[in-house]
DNA sequence: TCCCCTATATATAACCA
DNA sequence: TTGGTTATATATAGGGG
C-alpha cells in the first residue's frame, strides 16, 4: 500500500527497514486499538526492536491476567534501565528504612544530579556506564529483598500451618475421647469439617524445590 | 476502510460485532506477521474473544522470551481453569511442559555455536548484542518464573492456612459443646494447644503488601 | 530521526449468496 | 455462522525537508 509493492521479505537497506519498522509498528498498534475499541476484546500487541527495545499495547480494560503478565514482563524489563526510577522514588517513602532504601535514595538524587544538572552534555560514557551499574546493582538489592520478604512470608506460613495442623489434631483427639470414638474416625454428622482429610497432607513446599535452580 | 466510515466505539449489533472481529483479527495477524518479516523483528499479538478463546501470532525464529511468555501465559489460565483452547493460527507448539528448561537448552546451545563455532573471529556487535539480549532475557524469564511460583506458594499456604483455622474453629465449638462450656473460653486442662491464641488471627499477608513496591 | 506529501496497495463495511 | 464482491477508507512506500 504504498507507490509500489514489496517483496514480503526482509528489507536490506538498513535505513529503509528502521522507517518502514516504524511506520508498520505504529499501524499495528493502531489496529489492535481499534480491534480491542469496536469488538470489546483484550489486545495485546508485543514489538521488540532487534535493539530489545519493547514497544507494546495493551488495552487497559482487560482486568485479565493478561495485562498482569504483560505488565509483570514489562516491569521487569523496563527495570533494566529507565522506568526503575519512579519505582525507587515510591520506594522511598516507605518507612520501612534498611540499606536498601538508603542506597536507593542516593541513587535517585545522583540520578537527579545526572540528569538536572546543566553539565548533562558533559557527561562521558563514562559516567553513564556507572549510572547503569549503580541502577542495576539497585535492581537486583530490589529483588533480592522481594524474594527475602516472599521466602519470609511462605516460612511464616508453612510454621502456621504446622501448628494449626497441630491443634486441629489435638482438638480431634479431643473430640474423639469425649464422644468415645477412637480419634482415627471422624462421623461426619460431628459436624467436622473434614475437606482437608485429603488434602491436608500434600506437600506444599512442592514449588520451592524448584526455587534453588532458578535462584 | 469500507463502504463507509465507521465510529470508534464499540459495534453494538452482535452479529456484526462477530464479523468484524473476525475479519479485523485476521487483519491484525497479517500485519503483526508482515511486521516481523519485513523489519526482522520479534513480534507478538494476542486476541482473547470474550468467549475465553486466544488467538495469537508469534514469530518462530524469536527464540526470545515472547514466545515463553506466551506459552507461560497459556499454562497459567489452563491452570486458573480458563478455556484456553488455542486456536494457534500460525505456529507450531512445543511441549509445554517446563518451557524454562527448554528455552536455557536452547540458549546453551546457540551460546556453544556462538562460541565453538569456527566464525567466532567474524561476529559483529550485533550478534553479541543479540546474545547479551537472550541472556537477559534468559534471566528475566527465570527470575519472573521463580517470583511467580513463589506467589503460587504463599496463596496455596494463605488458603490452607484459612482451611486449617475454619476447621480449627468447628472443633472448638464441637468441643465446647460437648463439655457443656461456651467456645469463648477454653480450658488448658482440655489439653487444647492455644498457642496460636494470639497470633492466630493476624494477617500474615502483610509481607505481600509490599511486594508492589518492590515488584 | 521525524514529519509531510501523494500515489498506490491493502484492508474492510456493507451486502449478498 | 461462514465465504465472496465491491466501493471506500486506510495504511504506507518512496521521496523531500
């Protein structure tokens, strides 16, 4: 559709192909507007210039876990550079202090010197290259503190339910002496909630064994 | 681009709706599919019809993480019980069984080829470029995959621990009943392990409130 | 890079089978 | 529902700032 038709292959003039690339890209996501608009769908359109830049549209009315996923792919590329920022800066305000949020506070306001400061055009790669280490070293104190706070949290439980599991069997044992039933059997009609019966056991540490290869 | 012009806004007849739909969808594929060809670029697009039914492109040659996230956003609404009957348009499906595995298999090896292959002296930037770009997103797929089965980990042990403590409290009432004393008051001598008295009903989701922020 | 222009190629709305 | 047909609306290739 344009003065002539092209071959439906990869352009080879460099320049060609980065105009045509955005051109077509912003078509597409156009189209996808317009097809999740008229036919009240979820759209959801993933471009990555061979740059690993991501360009993307998701319609924001999909409450689904499709925007969830995108957005969870998004942030954790975005982190790899530039959009990490306004995380850190919310981040900040938590009172939560510990090392983290300190060193992170510092690196928003080096950050802020980098790119507030009137010698911006003066910067070498040099610097840039630090910038980046200092928002990755950032990044991964980000993580790392995510994943010590998730592994708390599943610890936290698992030692919950334990001793739930505990009381519950202490308070069936209970019940068991007082009616005269040995505790190995519960009659229904005692109104105990035994939906656990078979569940109660599994193993639900399942998934952290897989934890130690991903790391 | 027909007979006529047509608002923005969503087709309110059904019937035409459904046309549209499919038409605009092939539409957008051709044109996601066109993107990729002629640009050299990894492109994704997902139609979810609002029956639950997912239409998607990806190119086969992204060995990117596109396709991982895509096929892991397929097992988790096969998981969440979602009919996620692909109607895959256009490519093949590997066994989905532990994409991670398949896809740090896959690196591996283009990273041998990189490397033991005899042109190792003739890559260029870009290839490097390309393969630092894998690697990263190697990683972000790992470490997305780990934060997500660790989130499995802490809802699975939230909902057994609410399980655990409404069974709990049925055996209480049960045995309050049975010993003719109001629940609110057990006795120690009961043998009632009510250690968790206190801590019992404290919201150990707290450390997730701050998994946002952290993200 | 990015925007504008314009001739053409494509996509598609309405209709029909 | 699907699949053509056709008149129009859009997208975009090539070119110039």
């Amino acid at each position: 559709m344009g003065r002539r038709k092209i071959e439906m292959k990869r352009i080879e003039d460099k320049s060609s192909r980065q105009v045509t690339f955005s051109k077509r890209r912003s078509g597409l996501i156009k189209k996808a507007r317009e097809l999740s608009i008229l036919c009240d769908v979820d759209v959801a359109v993933l471009v990555f210039s061979n740059r690993g830049r991501l360009y993307e549209f998701v319609n924001s009315s999909s409450s689904s876990s499709l925007s969830q996923i995108l957005k969870r792919y998004q942030d954790s590329t975005a982190a790899d550079g530039k959009a990490s920022i306004a995380a850190v800066e919310t981040e900040q305000s938590s009172p939560s202090s510990c090392a983290e949020v300190q060193t992170c506070g510092e690196l928003v306001k080096s950050v802020e010197r980098y790119l507030e400061g009137p010698e911006l055009e003066n910067l070498r790669l040099e610097d840039f290259m630090r910038l980046e280490r200092q928002l990755a070293d950032a990044l991964v104190q980000t993580r790392t503190r995510k994943t010590q706070l998730m592994l708390e949290s599943i610890g936290t439980l698992s030692e919950q339910e334990k001793l739930l599991k505990q009381e519950n069997e202490q308070l069936k044992d209970e019940v068991a002496n007082l009616i005269g039933i040995p505790k190995s059997r519960n009659h229904k009609d005692l109104g105990v909630n035994n939906l656990m019966e078979v569940d109660a056991d599994r193993q639900y540490s399942q998934p952290l064994r897989t934890l130690p290869l991903l790391r």
